[in-house]
C-alpha cells in the first residue's frame, strides 16, 4: 500500500527536484516503523535427550519400537542376541540344583549319624560301648556338619552367580527407563552394536526447555529464578523460569568490537518449566520477562 502511494505521488510531479522532496516527506514515517518493535527474546525449543544403548556387545536381533513412538518405562525398546547368556544361565542353575540335592544328602546323612552318635554315647555311659567305635562315630558326625556348612557356603556363591548371569541374560532385552517419544534409531536388526553403543534416542516431556538469547543492552534485567512467558506461533503462552544464563557472550558476525556491533552481542540464556515446555526442539519461540 505504501509504496503504492509513493508511485502515485512521483507520478504527479514532473520536476526532479520536486520529486525528490516528496520521497525523502514520504520516508520519514516510514523509517519511524522500522524501529525495533517489542518481538521479545528470539529462541528455539530444545531438549535433553535420553540416549540408550547396549550395556553388553552383541547382534540386534530385534528392535520394538518407531521413531515418534510414545514409550513407557518399562516397554521394550530392542533385544540383542542372548545364546551365550542363556546357556550361561542353565548352566549356573544346573550347578546350584546339584549342590541343593548334595545338601539334602548330606543332611540325611548326619541324621543318620547322629542317631548312632547318640546311640554309642547311651552305650559309653552304660559300660557297654566300645570308646574308640562312638570316638568314630562322633567324627564322622562333626565331618557332616562341616560338609553341610560348606556346601551352604558354596550354594550361596552359586545363588550369586546365578543372579549374575540372570542379570546378563535380561541387558539382553534393553526396556526404557523413562518416558517419551522416541526420536531417532541407529541402528536396525541384523547389524552388530558395541557396548554402549547408542540405539535409540528418547526425548521425555520432562526435559524439553527453550534456549534464547537476551541483547547486551538488556542483559543486566536477566537473572537466574527470573520468571518469563515463551510464546510462539499458534501455541498458547506458558511461564517459565530462566535456569542458565551463558557467562561468555556471543557476537553476530563480524566480531569488530566497536558501537555498532556492540549492538549484536547477546548472551545465552535458559528457561525452564516443571514438567517441561509443549514445544518441539527447533521450533522458534520468543521470550519476555513477567
């Protein structure tokens, strides 16, 4: 509309001189509109992103999840191949159940013992038993009960080796430990993945945030606590609270210090919500302080 206008006056004057001087009255407003308007502190969404990987090397034989799908803690994310796991598995149960019944044996054992302990002992006190034949029966019933309290010793290093290699066998199958939309996947079934390797990327709601950046000429109102409202197209505005403020500034290029470029350094800064902020990373927001 305006530049409409402008060719509409230049038409109307012939003379150059004339001419010039309605351009330069037509400017003058113009330029008043071009000051900086109050578009607040320009940034963008972001997040801190969950980034699981394998704990144990192995090949990826399956992965469960799709990149944007909302995942639950404890939904499974991928599984890696687990023979080696489970054959070490069976056999650390297959030793704990063989030291369990040789325990069982062995308790029968020294029943049995004990019965003819007691027994050549009633003979003793009678003057009727032979003293070297309850002497014998007396050490055989000491030797099972340390045989007991052994295999007591080793069933409990079994139990823990068996809840070791359960352990194993489930990093096997990875599950999330925290909630959100799953970003990206590195890797597909079939492909070899190193100990902690990254396989999927999990972004929680929790910890999306906006990251912006504050003028020099305003940067001495910014505090950390200080409560701001993030706004962006289309999207309601939400308060927030600045949780990081940049200690080194940052220039727009060209980095000549002088009047005018100290007009384009700014300071990074973060804000925060409980619960975190309904943005996408990248998505452009504006800042003001409340």
């Amino acid at each position: 509309m305006k530049t409409s206008i402008v060719h509409i006056l230049f038409a109307r004057h012939s003379k150059p001189r004339a001419r010039g001087a309605w351009f330069l009255f037509l400017l003058l407003p113009l330029a008043g509109c071009s000051d900086k308007s109050d578009t607040g502190w320009l940034g963008y969404g972001e997040g801190d992103y969950a980034f699981i990987g394998a704990p144990q090397p192995g090949w990826l034989t399956e992965v469960a999840v799709q990149r944007g799908q909302a995942v639950h803690k404890g939904d499974l994310l991928f599984t890696l191949d687990d023979t080696q796991q489970q054959t070490s598995r069976d056999q650390a149960q297959a030793s704990l159940d063989q030291a369990k019944a040789s325990l069982a044996q062995e308790e029968v054992n020294l029943k049995f013992l004990t019965i003819e302990l007691n027994r050549q002992t009633g003979l003793a006190n009678a003057n009727a038993g032979i003293p070297s034949t309850r002497d014998q029966a007396e050490n055989s019933a000491r030797q099972s009960r340390e045989h007991i309290a052994q295999l007591h010793a080793q069933i409990s290093q079994m139990a823990a080796s068996l809840g070791g290699a359960d352990y194993s066998l489930s990093q096997r199958r990875i599950v999330a430990q925290t909630e959100g939309s799953v970003e990206d996947l590195y890797f597909h079934p079939g492909e070899y993945v190193g100990a902690s390797t990254n396989v999927v990327s999990v972004l929680p709601p929790a910890s999306i945030y906006v990251r912006f950046f504050v003028p020099e000429t305003e940067f001495a109102s910014v505090h950390l606590g200080q409560k701001v409202q993030v706004s962006c197209d289309g999207c309601k505005p939400v308060e927030a609270e600045i949780t990081f403020i940049a200690r080194q500034q940052e220039y727009t290029p060209p980095v000549i210090f002088s009047v005018g470029s100290r007009e384009k350094l700014v300071f990074k800064a973060e804000a925060r919500a409980p619960g975190g902020l309904p943005l996408h990373p990248g998505q452009p927001v504006e800042v003001r302080p409340l």
